[in-house]
C-alpha cells in the first residue's frame, strides 16, 4: 500500500519564491563573478555594491589575502577537528588575545561562525528559571540561541526602554536575567539606548551582552564596537562579535571576564561539537585587525559617506527610519514594489538588498543600503541618483 510523505507534501506548498521568479522579480543567490569591493561583476556587468556588510572595504586588501594565502601554506586548508580537541591552532590563541584586549575584556573565545557565538553564548550562561530578554528586532541568531536555552525568553518593544524596565519589573529578582541587544540593529541602522540598559541592568541585577556585529569596526574608539562608544565596557558582561563584516573573514568571536570565557569555552556545544574557524579565516581576521588599529582614517570616510548618503536620501524624502550609521534603511512598505526597485536598479547597474516578508511585514518592507569606506562620493552620489529616479517611477518618493 502505496505511503504518503507527509513532510515533502508540506514542503511542496511553499511556493513563493517561485512565484516571485514568475515575475522575473527574484533577487537572491545573484552570482558575483569578482572580488567583493564597492564594484563587483555579476553576469559580466560592473555594478556598483551597496549591499555588503564589508564596512571597512578590507575583504580584498593586499594584507588581508596575503595573511590568508601565508596560513595556509603553514596550516593547511582546515583543523579537521573542534577546537576543543586537536582543532586549535596558535594563530586562534594569537586572536583571542588581540581582541579581548582590544574590545577591554580579560578574555575572548573564537568561533567558526558569528552565528555560532550567539549560539554558543546564550543558552550556555542562562538555566532553567532564568530570562533572557530580547530587543524585538534582535539579530536571527541571539533568537535561535534563546530558543535553545530552558530559561524564559521574553521581548521589549525596539529600543524601548520603558518596555524594558516593564519586563524586568516581572522578573524574580534573585535569578540570572540577561539582557541580550545587537549594537547596530543590522536592518534598522540605528544604535542600542546602551547608556539606558546599563542604568535598568544596575537597577534590576541583570546582566548585558551586545551583539556588535554590525558596530565592531564601525562606532567606538578605533572601532571597538557600541560599548566602547558609550564608555560603558566595563559595564557589559559579554561583547560578541563577528569576522564576516568589518574582519573580512568568516567567525565569530565572544569576549568577557576570565571566568565567563573558561566557563563558555568548556561548555558551549556550539564549539565543543564544530570543526574550528580556518587558517585562512584567522589569519584573515588577526591581519584586518590589524589594518583596523592602523588605518584609522578608513572609518572617518565611512562616516563621511554615511553622514552624506543620510541627508541626501532625507533631502529627497525618502524614509529612512532612525538610522544614523553605514546601514540606511530605504523605506518601501510593499513586498513587490521592493522586489520590482530591486530589479530596476539591478538594472540600472546598483546592488541593494530586498527585505520582504516574513523577515518584516509587508507595509515595514524596505531596501538595505550599506555603505563602505571604500566607496567613492561619486559613486554614492550615482547610487542615490539612480534610486532616487526609480523611486519617482514607482510613486516612492514625489
């Protein structure tokens, strides 16, 4: 007697991307061809890059790729293990150091992945009858780890820190309550109210970790990340960050006390349980660190296109939320009006990034327009020309 699958059927169902190449709207997996750089090829075009997370501009840096190649004619392609057991090399211990000392934390933890830490960090330090509380709009990957704890996960309103106070008021007061928050809302653009979280945390005994993925590199002295902006370091309990944005690279990393990292590194499944970041990703990562502590003056001209791109877009009266840094959020508040500018500025030779349902409601749908310091003010000013001109096509803007 012939079985039904059950799951495939399900599966089967889902159909809108499909539908979404029906239209000849679909945006993702587009194939670059080249180097990632504020210009890349796709389909034997140059188009100009807007929707990279390589704030700095450092993935194809002459030091960058040249520590990459240098590991892996030592080490070779991989640890083949966990760094728990035969999977660490020197090169992980050299970073640990360099960036619990640059973040001002007694120690870091180095991870395959950023998604990883989060991952690792969060169901980790919290147990059975313990809150994690969570900014709304947290990065996918502090969710997943919530999700993966016992302890009682509960949300605030976006930067809202009268929701926040309201949610710890309901808290026990003699259990862990970790407040869990990105520094740079990486769709959003706009910075955590830290100074506020701290004055809550000291309020109601909880602890603080910030996820600065988006923020390390960025904001901060030397770009050490939204603490550090704040001057509140000593106040978080852990930072979090990761390799794939402004380190050029692919990892994660955790920094915090002594204590905490010994306690993380012996017990986080995360990285007990996965093979150890590459040669290459960490000698790629320790070199970009470097370049970060000595070519301050990439992330003043991130800021100059940031603090251009930002009046200009407002100038022309475009939404772009509360966004005050490199990540300038294009308000469009249709799913297939976002696909279709998309499409037309593809195009028109700009790549920006669609955010569309369900990573967002419909009317909150909108295009992700990141900035490098590596981008040239005419090649931002052309962007904005051209999203400008298919916006007034689409009855975005007037």
């Amino acid at each position: 007697m012939p079985t039904t699958n059950i799951m495939r059927n399900r599966l089967a169902l889902y159909r809108e991307p499909q539908r979404v190449q029906a239209m000849g709207l679909y945006p993702y997996f587009r194939a670059i061809e080249s180097e990632q750089d504020a210009e890349v090829w796709i389909d034997g075009k140059k188009v100009l890059m807007f929707g990279s997370n390589s704030y700095l501009g450092l993935t194809n840096h002459p030091k960058v790729k040249e520590a990459a190649i240098a590991a892996i004619k030592k080490y070779g392609s991989g640890c083949a293990g966990s760094r728990y057991l035969n999977g660490t090399l020197d090169i992980h211990l050299e970073l640990e150091e360099k960036l619990a000392d640059f973040v001002g934390k007694d120690g870091a933890l180095v991870y395959s992945t950023g998604f990883q830490s989060n991952l690792g960090a969060i169901p980790t330090v919290t147990s059975r009858n313990d809150y994690i509380i969570l900014d709304e709009l947290d990065h996918a990957s502090i969710i997943e780890g919530a999700r993966l704890s016992f302890a009682k996960t509960l949300k605030f309103k976006h930067n809202d820190m009268q929701s926040l106070e309201k949610i710890l008021q309901r808290c026990e007061p003699d259990v862990v309550k970790l407040i869990v928050v990105d520094g740079i809302f990486s769709m959003e653009g706009d910075i955590i109210n830290l100074p506020d979280v701290v004055r809550l945390a000291k309020q109601y005994n909880a602890n603080i970790m910030v996820d600065d993925a988006h923020s390390f590199g960025v904001v901060g002295k030397q770009g050490r990340g939204v603490a550090s902006h704040f001057g509140l370091t000593d106040d978080v309990d852990i930072i979090m960050g990761t390799f794939s944005k402004s380190l050029a690279s692919i990892g994660g990393f955790l920094a915090a006390d002594k204590d905490t990292i010994n306690f993380i590194k012996h017990t986080s499944r995360s990285l007990i349980f996965s093979a150890s970041a590459t040669p290459a990703a960490t000698a790629s990562a320790l070199a970009a660190l470097e370049i970060i502590k000595t070519e301050p003056e990439r992330i003043e001209q991130l800021w100059k296109n940031t603090g251009y791109a930002l009046n200009a877009f407002r100038t022309l009266g475009f939404d772009v939320g509360h966004s005050c840094t490199p990540i300038i959020p294009i308000m469009i508040r249709d799913n297939d009006k976002t696909f279709l500018i998309t499409k037309m500025l593809m195009e028109d030779g700009i790549f920006v990034n669609p955010v569309v349902q369900p990573a967002v409601p419909n009317d909150s749908t909108l295009v992700r327009f990141s900035l490098m310091a590596t981008h040239t003010q005419q090649q931002v000013e052309t962007a904005i020309e051209k999203i400008a001109a298919a916006a007034r096509k689409l009855d975005i803007i007037p």
